[in-house]
C-alpha cells in the first residue's frame, strides 16, 4: 500500500471511530445517569436505562465501520457480545419468571421450579459477561491498555457486590459504605461511556489532521 493511501486508510478508519465511540459512548452515559434518576417515583422510566445501555453497546459492536467496532467485527467476539446483550436484557428474564408456576399450593415447588429455570439463566448470563470482556480485551480494536476498561468495570462490579452484600443490614457507617458500593455498576457504565467519547474525539482529531494529506 502506498503512503497516500495508507493515510487516506487511517483517515477513514479515525472517522469511523469517531463516529461510533462517540455516539456510543453517549447512549452509554444516559443509561447510567437515568439508572441514577430513575427510582422510587421515576422507577417507570427504567426501561430508557435499558434501552440506551443495550443500543450504546450495539453500536459500539456493530460499528460505523470495521475500525469503529470494539470486537474488530471479529464474528466470535462480536456474536458472544451480542447474545450478552440480548439475553441480559429485561425481557427475557421476565419471559422465563411467567414460566415459573404459581398458586400451586405447594411452595417448595414453586421455589424449585424458580431455581430450575433462573439460576441456569444467571449462570449463561455471567458466562456470556466474562467471555464478552474477555473478547473485547483479546479484540485490541480500541487502543491499550483501555481495551482491558470494560473487563476492569466487572471486575470492580463483582467485587463491590461481594463487599455490599454483608452491609445492608447494618447501620451509620456500614450502610453509607454499603450505598455507595451499590453505585459502583452504574458509575462502571458511565466511565465506560466516557471513556469512549474521549476516545472517539481523539480518534476526530486525528481524522482531522491526516484529511489535509488525503488530498495530495
């Protein structure tokens, strides 16, 4: 490949960036802040968290072009984060909660019939979580280390949760620290969100600087 062409290659591909991280980035951002908002009263807004969280990581996937895909449109990597999104979504896990039988008379029944059919479903959707961070991270499609940022983001996820369980029982200092643990997904989310906006400007700026070129 020649050099003009090899800069009118990254030229494109700096734009394809841009326009994915950005837009992306910030359907992720609103998701985290309406999961801030949205309770007690506006708890029926929840569904905008959702929806913009499932949309923002599509878009990252699928991309405004091969170079702006987090996944590099690797076809593994890029079906494994799909299926997380959609299985994860709230449809399906109030899909298979119909499933469970009630008013049967017989509670140990219905408990076993609950664990049956949702502890499988916990279970692919943390299988399908850590493998899709792992794709993304194994992908390098965006640039090191923050590859690795949405791993990171469960990692700190999980361990806030583990933490957070043992305190919401207490008081005073323990259920402050416990609140503030209970944040720490959504605030996962929107550094994520972040990230990728500052990341997609970036990627503008240096689209910008190489487009002089592009015409010589």
């Amino acid at each position: 490949m020649s050099e003009p062409d090899a800069v009118a290659t990254a030229a494109r591909d700096a734009r394809a960036r841009q326009r994915t991280w950005v837009p992306g980035g910030a359907l992720l951002v609103l998701s985290a802040l309406v999961g801030f908002v949205a309770r007690f009263d506006l708890a029926e807004f929840r569904f905008l968290m959702d929806a913009a969280w499932a949309a923002g990581v599509l878009l990252l996937v699928i991309g405004m072009g091969r170079a702006g895909s987090i996944t590099g449109r690797r076809p593994f990597a890029s079906i494994v984060v799909i299926l997380q999104v959609l299985i994860a979504s709230p449809p399906v896990p109030t899909f298979l909660s119909g499933l469970i039988p009630r008013n049967t008379g017989n509670l140990y029944a219905e408990e076993d019939a609950g664990t049956a059919i949702m502890f499988p479903y916990f279970a692919a959707v943390g299988v399908l979580t850590i493998a899709a961070v792992i794709l993304i991270g194994l992908a390098r499609a965006l640039p090191r280390p923050w590859n690795w940022a949405p791993a990171g983001v469960l990692v700190a996820s999980a361990v806030s949760s583990a933490v957070m369980m043992p305190l919401f029982g207490l008081v005073g200092i323990g259920a402050v620290v416990g609140r503030v643990l209970y944040e720490v997904p959504g605030a996962g989310v929107l550094f994520l969100g972040v990230l990728a906006i500052v990341l997609g400007a970036r990627a503008g700026r240096e689209s910008m600087a190489s487009a002089p070129l592009t015409t010589l």
